[in-house]
C-alpha cells in the first residue's frame, strides 16, 4: 500500500508528462515502467516517470506487458493505443482507454453530475457554461501568451472579436444543444480562417481525413487535448458518456465536451504557427504539451468539471 500511496503523490492536474510512443516495447523492469527500443547493436532502456504521467499513447509498432500495465494502473497513468503520430485512436470515433480500475475515486463528482444530468434544461446550462468557460480562456490565452502575440494573434482584432462576442450571444439564446453545436462551428471556422490567413495557407479546409500538415497538427492536438479530458474525468470519477452538449447516445461524447474547453485556445493557433514553421511532429507536440503546461489547462479541465458537479444552484 505504500508503494500505491507514493505513486499517485503528484495530483493528476499537476502532473507533467503525456508520453506518445512507437517502435517499442513496454514493459517494467525492477519496479520500474520502462520502454525498450531495439538498435543495430545493442537495446535501450529509458524511463518512464509514471507518478508524473497522465497519459501514455501507444502508437506503430508497440506492445504492452501486462506488469507494466499493472504498474500504470495503480499510478493512474490512462493508456490509450492509436495510430501513427497519436491519431486516431483506434477505436475510430469513439474514446476508448485502458482505464485503471480504482473504486476508491471520489464519489461526490459522480453523485453531483448526475443529479443534474437527467434534466434537459439544466444540462443546457451547463453546456452553456461550458461554452462561455471556453470562449474566456481563449481571451485569457491569447490575450496573455507573447509567443502568440509575436506571432500576430491578437483577440482584440476585429475578426476575433466579431466572432467571440457573436458565439458569446448566440449561446445566451440557444435552446438545445443542437443549436450550440451549429453556432460553435462557426465560430470556429472563423477561428480556422483567421489563423489560416495569419499563416499564409488561405487554402486551407478543415478535413479530419486530410494528409496536409495543419490538419495533422490539428488532429494531433486535439488528441493530446482528449488526453487531458479523459484523465480529468476519470481522476473525478464521471463517466464519459453522460455528456452536455455533443450526443448523449456517443460513447465518450463527454471527453469531446470537457476537450472543447481548450482545444481553440491552445491547439488551433499553435498547429497553424507549426505548419508554416514546417515542424515535424515531435517538435508540434513538443509546443503543444508546453503550452498546456504554461496555460495550466488541466488545471482548468478540473476546475471547470468540478465546478459543475457541485454546482447546485438551478435556480
């Protein structure tokens, strides 16, 4: 028991690492997670600081043992098995982890969601909420990051400013989830166009299928982001299907919903800015996992889930 005591130390919303592996084996190897890359020559070993992990995605090419899995799961670490460079998930559209299995997670998360979940009105409102959280971090974000500004993202330029204060009123007269889901897409086309032409790639299309570099970047960093989501969710003890606003018939639909909250903010300007600087993906996800640092977004995950679990003032 001491062991597990000094493995989950460091709070997940303070934990530093999300791992994106390929071509290896992991395994544990003296009480420690290790994973083994074979060269010409000779195999090496590198650590995995699995106290201070939230996510490992297992990419091309990996295996798993079962002790290693075992030591993740009583450090909480989520894993997840995807595709080439972290996307997809192989589970296609879905949110699918190898969860650890803990029954001793808070339970007043759970109780306080779903108090209010199996209410359409309220659960609009929390939606909305969300939504609102959303648009402040993406001011909060680019109104305080000098890398953004350097790179000529400015919130109080016109475009930007149309855009947020038109979604911020349309979310205020939304009257199902639907109608969120619609302004949402506009809003962040305008985002798409903007950074686009900030860029100087005016051609761009968003398409979830495409090989262009700024949609892989996009698509890579909104699975970093779903990560980040999932550990939030699991940590409090909320199961991922009982979402606010994306389908409550999609399995996982409320990582997409607790991701939304600082995907445009972090991952949209920053897979942009590294598409024209021709980065590969190590260096995009790199950028990205420390911008999540700076910005404190799990924390921000956290406080916003919580928030609304213990929300109970419907009035």
């Amino acid at each position: 028991m001491e062991q597990l005591t000094d493995l989950k130390a460091i709070l997940h919303s303070k934990r530093a690492n999300i791992f994106y592996l390929e071509k290896c084996r992991v395994m544990q190897k003296d009480g420690r997670v290790l994973y083994l890359t074979e060269a010409k020559d000779q195999n090496y070993y590198w650590n995995i600081p699995i106290a201070n992990t939230t996510v490992i995605l297992l990419g091309t090419g990996t295996s798993i043992t079962q002790a290693a899995v075992r030591m993740l799961a009583s450090a909480g670490v989520l894993v997840g098995f995807c595709g080439g460079g972290g996307t997809p998930l192989f589970s296609g559209s879905e949110i699918e982890w190898l969860n650890p299995q803990n029954e001793y997670r808070p339970t007043e998360y759970v109780q306080g969601w779903l108090s209010f979940w199996f209410d359409d009105s309220k659960r609009l409102a929390v939606a909305k909420t969300f939504q609102h959280a959303r648009l402040a971090f993406i001011q909060k974000t680019w109104n305080k990051d000098r890398d953004l500004k350097a790179e000529s993202f400015f919130i109080d330029d016109a475009l930007i400013a149309n855009a947020l204060s038109n979604y911020s009123c349309g979310i205020d007269s939304a009257e199902k989830s639907g109608d969120l889901l619609q302004r949402e897409a506009l809003m962040t086309k305008h985002l798409y166009r903007y950074a686009a032409k900030l860029t100087q790639q005016a051609d761009f299309t968003r398409d979830h299928q495409s090989t262009d570099i700024a949609n892989d970047f996009l698509n890579h960093g909104n699975y970093l982001a779903y990560g980040l989501a999932a550990t939030t969710l699991w940590v409090l003890g909320i199961p991922h299907g009982f979402a606010v606003m994306h389908g409550k018939t999609r399995r996982g639909a409320l990582v997409f919903d607790v991701a939304d909250l600082i995907k445009d903010a972090i991952v949209l300007p920053w897979a942009f800015i590294c598409a024209k600087e021709k980065m590969n993906e190590q260096e995009f996800r790199q950028q990205i996992l420390q911008k999540f640092t700076e910005h404190k977004a799990l924390d921000f995950m956290f406080d916003q889930v919580k928030e609304q679990s213990l929300r109970g003032d419907w009035s």
